[in-house]
C-alpha cells in the first residue's frame, strides 16, 4: 500500500508582551496526499526560497 504526505507551513514561535516564546502556529497546507519525492521537492523549495524571519515559519511534511 502507497504512503501518502501532506506538506505544510507554520510557526514555531509566537509573540507575547513583546517577546518571543515557543509555540506551533497552525498549519497552511502547501500539498496533500503526495508521493514523499513529491512532498520532500516542495518543501524543500519552500524553504530554499522563503526567510523563516523571527518566527521560523518553515515548511515541513507529515504523513496523510
């Protein structure tokens, strides 16, 4: 049976009183139910081509 993947961004900080302090943001799906060939390329492109800036916002992959 074929595995499938999900590829999603998010944050892993957030903003509070000024500061920054640990939490995961909620996911953005970039790609659904992919091959992991599939879904490792468009992660990776993501984040070759965007600055996770202050909250590490970062492309990542789960299974489906």
């Amino acid at each position: 049976m074929q595995t499938y993947y999900n590829v999603f961004t998010r944050t892993w900080w957030r903003m509070e009183d000024g500061k920054r302090v640990p939490g995961a943001g909620r996911k953005t799906y970039l790609g659904r139910h992919l091959i992991f060939e599939d879904a490792r390329t468009i992660a990776k492109q993501y984040n070759e081509t965007h600055e996770p800036g202050p909250l590490s916002r970062k492309a990542e992959i789960e299974e489906a």
